[in-house]
C-alpha cells in the first residue's frame, strides 16, 4: 500500500528505534515508538558504549545530534589496561587529551535522554507491551498489545532486541546460546569509595583474561565502575552454578571464590561492588541471517542480527535505524519498498559485523585469550628493510 503519509510503527524505545523516529522526524515523518517501560526512567539503561565513525557516529550525524552528542561523549573513555590473570601489564592505552573522537565512550543513558529529547513528547507512546501483530490487507498490520489496545501501520520495525516479538513474523530463527555467561556487579561513586580501586582501573576500560574466565571492569561518567565476570560454560551453567543472585552478599562471595587462583586485586574489584548482580547468558542469531521480504514488516538492531555484545552490534543497530529511515525518506509513498531496499543493504553489513564480533568473542573466551588480545590490539610493526648482521649483533 502506498500512502503520502505513511503509518509507522516502532516497537522498542532503545537507541535504534530512536534514531530511526529521529531521522524520520527531521524530514518531516513522523512515527509512533511503542515501549513496554512505563517511563525512561522504569530501568537503567546499561553502561557505555564506543560509538564508531562511520557507523554509531554517522546515524547521529543523520540524526542531527553530532554536536549534542559530543557535549556528553568521553574522550578518555577509549583508555585500555590489559592483564593477565596473574595480573601483568600487558598493554595501558591512555588517551591525549587533543585525541580525535575515534570511538569515544558515551553512556546509554544519556544517549538515549539525548535521542528522547530530540523528538516530540508524544512520539513514544510508554507502557505499551507489544505482543502480536496480524497481517491486514495491502501488506498493513494490526498491533496488539498487553493491554487489550491495537493500533494499525503501514509499516511496522522490530527494535525490540535479542528475544524480539517482531522477529516471527519474518523468520523463525532463534538467538542461540554460545557458551558463554557473565555476571554484571557494580562499584558506586568509585573515585570516593574506592580511591585505589578508582586508579587501578583508570578512566575507561580495565580487562582481565584467564583461562575460561574473564573480568571487565568498565568506568562509567556517573562515576559507576561496572564490573563483568565471564565464564565458560553450558547452556545451563546459570541455573546449575549455585550463585543464588537473591543473596547478593553469597553471589558475590561464590564470585570471588571462582577467582581465587587470579591476582587478588582482581577480587578486591568483587568485594567493593554493591548488592546490584545481573546475570546474562551470551547468545547470538545465526550469522548470515536473512529472510525473504515480508511486506509490511522489517527489523532492526539486535531484532535483525544479534551478535556477541563486543562492540559492533550497538553501532550496527544505529547506522540500521538511520539508514532504514533514510530509504522511507527517499520514497514516503511506499514504505515497503523502501524497507525491502533497506534489508538489502543491511544483511550483508550485518553479516561482516556478526562475524567479526564472532571472531573477537571466541579470542575473548579462548585458552590464551590475553596474548591473544594483545597481538590484535597492538601487533607488532614489520621492519621496514631486512636486518643487517651488525643490527643483529648489536640487538644481542
């Protein structure tokens, strides 16, 4: 169906669907975001994100927000300390303070204050749970919600991540689990609590690799440090391990004691976190995922192409969101056909980004992970001409 004024639905008031009403809105099309939360304050919204160039960056170039998003993005957020699990140095990357914005930091919650900020009051509509939607004639679509309410589109994006509600009516893939699950554990007001702690993990991100496990501690600019513990497992390994995150205290002690042959500094990070413990398991869709056009319906983000959370797939749903919006623009009479131009372009960037981020997850969780690491982040330089054999008599 074509219309001058498309109907278009959003389902999940994260960073992609945001963009997408965002870019929509600045030429002149509007959207309607549907989000289950009550309010943009019913939960947090998670730590930072490295927002890249021609991606995370681009879809806030398009959306207008370039100079607002540099007012709160972190420079120095792109510093890096690399350890061992024995607690050696291996890499310390520390940021100039006149380093150009490569792939600063910038926190999920202000990201998406800036992105709600950027649109009328009454674009999301909260508190509208998503459940089903049925097909109309001319490729339009009833939604249903948790209320008992419906509304109809002519257009309808699946932002509503990972365990999307959107996805079946495209596909029947299923994120699957990768063996792979972590803990998220938090130090509040770091730099007043915990002033050695503070300076032990510096300004931006403090990782950790052993054998089977990982730690990740992560500074925040609300001055929460962010503590991830990683461990391999399978697919039941949460609900089999014993840590009861009912009991914060005994999760946090059965934590530590899992750590207990690593440097104890690397426990000294667990004891100090508060009684905030998230538990995840890490799953992904299938690289590669596609699915013949359905008309009147698309997705986006971690709904399209959920890939391990290293830091392509944040930045792959926003350039999703802006370049989706970006097609509708090119031709508001017909929607579908531009969500159909979207989908072609998108499966293959999504599939180079799903397997790098495969590549790094399993370097990530593999027996020499740290050197590993280490040879990625800072390989070494060839030499420029072969060596002589005074140069390699002086070099002994």
């Amino acid at each position: 169906m074509t219309r001058t004024n498309p109907r278009i639905a959003i389902v999940g008031a994260g960073p992609a669907g945001l963009v997408l009403a965002r870019v929509l809105h600045r030429h002149g099309i509007e959207a309607v975001v549907y989000e289950r939360d009550a309010s943009p304050a019913a939960r947090a919204q998670g730590g930072m994100l490295d927002l890249h160039p021609d991606s995370g960056q681009r879809a806030l170039r398009e959306a207008g927000l370039e100079a607002e998003f540099l007012a709160v993005a972190r420079r120095e957020g792109q510093d890096l300390r690399l350890l061992d699990h024995t607690g050696e140095l291996l890499l310390r990357q520390d940021t100039p303070d006149d380093a150009p914005l490569d792939r600063p930091e910038v926190d999920r919650a202000d990201l998406r204050a800036m992105l709600l900020g950027s649109l009328p009051a009454h674009t999301v509509a909260w508190g509208r749970a998503f459940r089903r939607a049925t097909a109309l004639p001319d490729g339009r679509h009833r939604l249903h919600f948790a209320d008992g309410g419906t509304a109809e589109c002519d257009l309808l994006v699946g932002a509503d991540g990972g365990n999307s509600r959107v996805r079946p009516l495209v596909t029947d893939a299923r994120p699957a689990h990768l063996g792979a699950h972590s803990f998220e554990l938090g130090i509040p007001d770091i730099d007043r609590t915990r002033p050695d702690l503070a300076a032990m993990v510096g300004r931006g991100n403090y990782w950790a690799l052993g054998p089977g496990r990982a730690l990740a501690a992560q500074r925040n600019g609300d001055g929460r440090v962010r503590v991830h513990l990683t461990f391999r497992g399978p697919d039941d390994w949460l609900a089999t391990c014993g840590i009861d995150l009912d009991d914060p205290a005994r999760a946090r002690a059965l934590l530590k004691e899992r750590f207990a042959d690593w440097d104890p500094r690397f426990t000294e990070l667990i004891d100090a976190c508060d009684d905030t413990v998230v538990s995840r398991s890490v799953t992904a869709l299938p690289i590669g995922l596609t699915w013949p056009h359905v008309p009147g319906v698309t997705l986006l983000g971690d709904a399209a192409h959920l890939m391990p959370p290293v830091g392509l797939g944040a930045n792959m749903a926003l350039l999703d969101g802006a370049e989706l919006a970006l097609a509708i623009a090119a031709s508001p009479d017909d929607p579908d056909a531009a969500a159909h131009r979207y989908e072609t372009a998108m499966f293959p960037r999504a599939e180079e980004a799903a397997r790098e981020s495969a590549r790094i997850h399993a370097l990530l969780m593999g027996p020499d992970a740290a050197r590993q690491l280490l040879t990625v982040l800072s390989p070494p330089e060839p030499p420029t001409a072969p060596p002589t054999h005074g140069a390699l008599r002086d070099a002994s």
